[in-house]
C-alpha cells in the first residue's frame, strides 16, 4: 500500500503528533508499505528520519509560521505531480495549511484520506475564536469529507463527532514498550538531581496544572524537605511565569527545569523519580507520558483529563484538575501506600504490554486503511 501521511511540522521537539506519525511510519514499513511523509522545513531534521527504510520525507519550503499556522505554497505543485500515487492520505492535526490544501487535491483525484486530530477538536480550551474561524472556513469540511476519523481517546470522539457524521474510531497511541525491558541498565538520573525528586515531564504550558503542582509542592510536611520537584520539558516563554510561582512558594532551591530531555535521558528521570504527576486542564483523555512513566515503574497522579485509560486500567491516582490541597494529600498518599502504587504499576504495565504496543495499533490502522481503499475502489 502507498501512504500518505501529512504533519505540518516534522521536529521532535513538536511532542506527541510527531511522535505518532514516526511510529506509525517505522511499523507501515516495516510490515513492506511504502510510506511518503509531507511535511514542511519548519523545525526539520533530516537526521529524524534517516533510518527508516521504505520512506520518502518530503519536506516543503514554508513561506512564514503563525502560531504553527505553516504556509506553505510550493506543497501544491509536488501534490499536482504526485497525489495520483497514493492509496491513502493520513492527516496529523486538523488546523492547518497544509490540510487545507491536501484535502482539495485528495477530493480531485479521489484520494481517500482520513483525519487524526490529536484531540485538537475542542474549541473551547485556548484560541477559542480563532478555532472557530478555521473551522468555519475550512475544519468542518476536512472533517465531513474524510473517510474517518481516528480518535486517541473517547474524550476526544464526542467532539471529533460533533464535527461530521462520518465514522469515529477511537485507537489509543502505542508505545515503544521494548524501550522498557532493560531498566536496571540505565545511568541514574537521581545522582543528576542529587535528591528523591517528583516529576513533571511535558510542555510548559498554563492548562496543564504546573501551577498547582508548586503549590502542592510547597505544602508537604517537613518530613519531605529532602525532595525535589523536577520540572522536564522543553523551556518556553511560560517559564517566567512558572519561575515566578516557584519564588512565591518559597522553591526556588527545590525546583528544578531541566529543558528538553533526549531520548537517551527519558526513561532514567522517569524511572528514578518517586512519583511522576501530570494534573492537566485538558490533555484529550490520554496522555503517553503517564503511560510511559508507568512503564518506568514509576507510580502517577494524574487528572481525569490525562487518566481515561488509568481509571480503567486501576493503574495510578486519579483527582480533579486544580485543587492543591487534594493533590498535596495524594502525593502523601502514593509516597507512603508502596503495596498501592506497587498493584497499580503492575496493573498498568499488563494492560499497555497486552493493549497498546506500537505493533497491535498499527495491525489496526492498517486494517482500517484497507476497508477504506476497498470501499472507495468498490
């Protein structure tokens, strides 16, 4: 089969929906697909890619970004020259530039494509009018005309199904579980910190509870004094308003940013720290990060907008989003019941080895492209 997969950026610093389309791309090749990722120059890394065999990276010259708004012209003329050869276009995201065009030339020559989201459908947690600009003009016809819709979470699907009548398949991200078979190899990240620390890994950013976190930090008993809040992730403008929060707190020697961890780094800060908290606003249901510090033998915390799958696996705690004082007791909690958090790991680490290894769900989204061509060739 030849695939199509299109992401406006291709950078691993983007985070997840990279993430998704590399691992999806290394298993449809894998398995003998031919697989044509179109993406633009913005943030490219030609090094990202290389080892992939079977795969064509198409990397189109972008004219100017607006908060990740990619314009990017010359993609018309490679699609007038190419779109004809593929069987299948698989989008990443909604909102861009590059579906914008992609899709109008998929409808031309009758190219069936479908639509993952990365459960960016909401309109109602940032750039609310601007969302609902681009879906006037543009989003809800990308979604009424495609073949289908994959959803990451059920969370996701009722608003993905607000948005078209056309069928909504919920398929969790895999994982790369044979990353975490070797975990008594790795260097030790706690001789980094220097301390027993509790874990934020992720984007800095306002929705996702770092604020609250500090706080519940700051409100532990003396008998933690000895702990550090590790603060991982790519640094960004929200940094100042985080630093500024820490100070407040009375933090400033307990907490820690580490900027952008490298893939070597990220199961050893997972795996040597006590407890692994990811309280988010609104994260779309799931959150890998969650799944991958349980694969770390790490216990979590999360909120119910990143634990859809942690309730249903009894594999970590799970409180509401923004209350400090429930999430002080919870951290309590998870570092003192050790026979709790212990059931809890095991419980999820079965779950995600027999459920969502990167193999099983692409098994599935290969199956859902084939129904897909078979029904637009019927």
């Amino acid at each position: 089969m030849n695939i199509l997969q299109v992401i406006p950026y291709f950078s691993f610093m983007r985070g997840g929906d990279v993430n998704v389309c590399y691992n999806l791309t290394k298993q449809f090749t894998s398995m003998g697909h031919n697989v044509t990722i179109l993406t633009t120059t913005f943030d490219y890394n030609k090094e990202d890619t290389d080892s992939i065999d079977n795969l064509t990276m198409v990397p189109v010259e972008y004219k100017f970004n607006l908060a990740l708004f990619i314009y990017s012209p010359r993609m018309k003329k490679w699609l007038e020259d190419n779109i004809e050869n593929y069987d299948i276009i698989h989008l990443h995201e909604l909102r861009s530039y590059q579906n914008n065009i992609v899709t109008k030339y998929a409808r031309r020559y009758n190219i069936p494509y479908i639509v993952m989201p990365h459960a960016s459908t909401p309109k109602d947690v940032s750039k609310s009018f601007i969302k609902y600009l681009y879906d006037y003009v543009y989003g809800n016809s990308i979604m009424k005309n495609a073949s289908h819709v994959i959803a990451v979470s059920n969370h996701e699907a009722k608003y993905d199904k607000l948005m078209t009548d056309k069928p909504v398949s919920t398929i969790y991200n895999g994982m790369n579980i044979e990353d975490f078979d070797c975990l008594d190899n790795l260097d030790s990240y706690r001789d980094v910190i220097g301390s027993p620390y509790i874990l934020y890994f992720g984007r800095l950013d306002k929705l996702k509870g770092i604020d609250y976190l500090i706080k519940a930090f700051s409100m532990l008993p003396s008998k933690y004094d000895e702990y550090k809040l590790v603060i991982a992730g790519r640094i960004n403008e929200y940094k100042d308003e985080v630093e500024r929060i820490v100070g407040e707190c009375g933090l400033t020697d307990r907490v820690v940013f580490t900027g952008f961890i490298d893939e070597e780094d990220k199961i050893s800060i997972y795996h040597d720290a006590d407890l692994f908290v990811n309280c988010v606003k609104y994260m779309g249901g799931v959150s890998l990060t969650v799944f991958e510090a349980i694969l770390s033998d790490t216990p979590v915390i999360v909120s119910p907008q990143a634990g859809e799958l942690i309730e249903t696996m009894n594999a970590g705690t799970v409180i509401e989003y923004g209350d400090s004082n429930i999430l002080k007791d919870a951290i309590i909690e998870s570092l003192e019941n050790k026979e709790k958090t212990t059931r809890q790991i095991n419980n999820g680490q079965k779950y995600i080895r027999e459920n969502l290894s990167w193999t099983k769900v692409s098994r599935d989204i290969i199956e859902l492209y084939e129904s897909i061509v078979s029904d637009n060739n019927g």
